[in-house]
C-alpha cells in the first residue's frame, strides 16, 4: 500500500488528518508539486487527474479520491468509527462531510482568485469574482456554524470524517495564504483553533 500526497494540499490533508486521527501508519511518497511530478507520465498512470491523493491498494488497486479513500480504510479498519456508530450518527456525519466537501470545492475556486497562485487553475484571478465566490463561501459557513452547535467537533463530542474534511480549506487559507476565512463565525474559529491543537492538525 501506498499514499500518494502533497502535504500542503486541501484535498490530501483530508486524508492525512484522517490516518493520524485513526492512528494508521501508511507508507507515504511526497509528490514534487513544484517541479510538476504530479503531471508525470508515472504519476498519470495512476491518477489520470493528475492531483494528489491518491492511495495504490496492496493488490494494485488505484484509488484517486480523498473521500474513497477515507471510506476504503474505514471498511479495512473498521476499529474507532470515524464516520459514525449507527445509522443516525452516520447520517448526520455524512451530511456535515458532504457540506464540507462543498466548502472545500467553492474555498478552493475562492483562493484561485484571490491569491493568484493557482495560475494553472485560474489564468486571470479577479478580486470581483473572488468576492462574489467567498458569498457562497459564506453560506455554507453559515450552515456549519448553526450545526456545530456548541459541541466540540462538527457531528458532536469526538472527531469524525466531517472535521477532517472541513479543516484543510481552513488551515489552507489561515496559514499558507495568510488570509481570514471562518474568522467572522465565532463557533467555527473556536472550533478551528481547539482542532488545530491537535497533533493531527500539524502543518
């Protein structure tokens, strides 16, 4: 088995997160983003997509999303659930980690033109349209904050799925880009800045 990540990156610190929380020691190999490994011919043929993560099974098998991936080591290792213990416990994490899964899709068109950073992605960042993107933003924050509640994490009193998947576009924004992103939604800082405590959260 192996992991294919970044370590910097939204998407594959979902995973990464994930195993550390779950305590599952993976071999991993640190894609060169700078020099463009992960638009490689040999890392092509693996992930056609040409993104990081991406986890080889022991037989061989690809498996080339952040989310399949979590799901395919939840059913291997199905100690400590992580996505839930029964049925309305996994619904409710489910929901929260497809909102956040939403939250990463509209962050991330968000910081490709607000930073400028992502010229492969967006060739002509304009800050009108990155504000008129972090409004959606905004509204699924709004959502997240009225869920949380006053619990610790997203789904309740112990990490799930729904925190890994939600953190990465924050710690994305806050500590690689410098930018506020959740500041303005009291439940949602608090709760960014206890997971950030946690050894898993690392950067």
């Amino acid at each position: 088995m192996l992991l294919y990540q970044f370590q910097k990156g939204t998407n594959p610190r979902r995973v990464m997160i994930y195993l550390a929380e779950k305590g599952l020691d993976v071999p991993r190999y640190e894609l060169d983003y700078a020099n463009g490994e992960h638009r490689s011919a040999q890392y092509l043929d693996i992930n056609p997509s040409g993104r990081a993560p991406a986890l080889v099974t022991d037989t061989g098998v690809a498996i080339t999303d952040s989310a399949a991936i979590i799901e395919y080591m939840e059913e291997c290792h199905p100690e400590r659930p992580m996505i839930g213990t029964d049925p309305v416990s996994r619904a409710r994490v489910r929901s929260l980690e497809r909102l956040g899964s939403d939250l990463v899709a509209r962050g991330q068109l968000w910081l490709w033109n607000q930073t400028g950073a992502f010229p492969a992605k967006e060739s002509a960042p304009a800050k009108e349209t990155a504000d008129r993107l972090y409004g959606y933003v905004s509204e699924l924050l709004d959502v997240l904050e009225t869920e949380i509640g006053e619990s610790e994490f997203l789904a309740g009193a112990n990490p799930t799925i729904a925190d890994f998947t939600a953190f990465p576009i924050f710690q994305t924004a806050r500590e690689r880009f410098n930018l506020p992103f959740g500041e303005n939604h009291r439940r949602l800082d608090a709760w960014y800045k206890r997971f950030r405590l946690r050894p898993s959260a690392d950067y």
